[in-house]
C-alpha cells in the first residue's frame, strides 16, 4: 500500500467519528445541539490529538513499504496502524465527553 493510501485510510477514519454528531452521548439539561456541538469539540480535539501519530504511521509506512511487500504484510501493517488510530480517537473522543458531564447512551 502507498504512502498516499494510507494517508487516505486515516483521512477516512478521523472523518468517520464525525459522521455520527453527537454519537448517542446524552446529558442531564442538554439538548441534541448541545450534544453534537461538544461531540464536535471532542472530534476536534481528537483529531489533532492523533494527527502526529497518523504522520508518524505514514513515514514508517514509507520507509518500510519494501520490506512489507517482500514480507506480503503491507495491508496488515496499514490496517493495524489504521486501527490503532481509530482506537485512540475513539478514547479521547469518550473521555472529553465524559470530562464535561455525557453519558454515552447504550
């Protein structure tokens, strides 16, 4: 996988928690727009949060592109890396929510 495509796997996945404004977090006293509008906030703040990671992933996929293709590993090295991405936003994401008083709905 290129260096670009993975710039675009991680474009994707930190669009992706955005797609979901205010992603089913409540608050006692606070509307869906007041919901969207911190969720956004959080989305913001986890997206720069991971934004030195992601370019770190992309010039270890740069530098290590040869050897992944030897190895037949490179979607698996991207993929993993994607997913550690997503997974560290979505944490931020939950803890800033839960830092100024949502629950996330079950």
């Amino acid at each position: 996988m290129s260096t670009a495509a993975l710039r675009s796997i991680v474009g994707l996945l930190l669009l992706a928690g955005c797609a979901g404004a205010g992603g089913g977090w409540t608050k006692s006293g606070a509307d869906q727009a007041a919901a969207s509008r911190e969720y956004r906030d959080c989305e913001s703040l986890a997206g720069s949060a991971v934004e030195t990671q992601a370019q770190i992933d992309t010039d270890i996929a740069a530098t290590r592109r040869n050897d992944w293709e030897r190895a037949d590993v490179t979607s698996e090295q991207t993929g993993m890396m994607a997913a550690g991405l997503k997974e560290r936003r979505d944490n931020i994401v939950a803890r800033c929510m839960q830092a100024k008083g949502f629950a996330q709905q079950r």
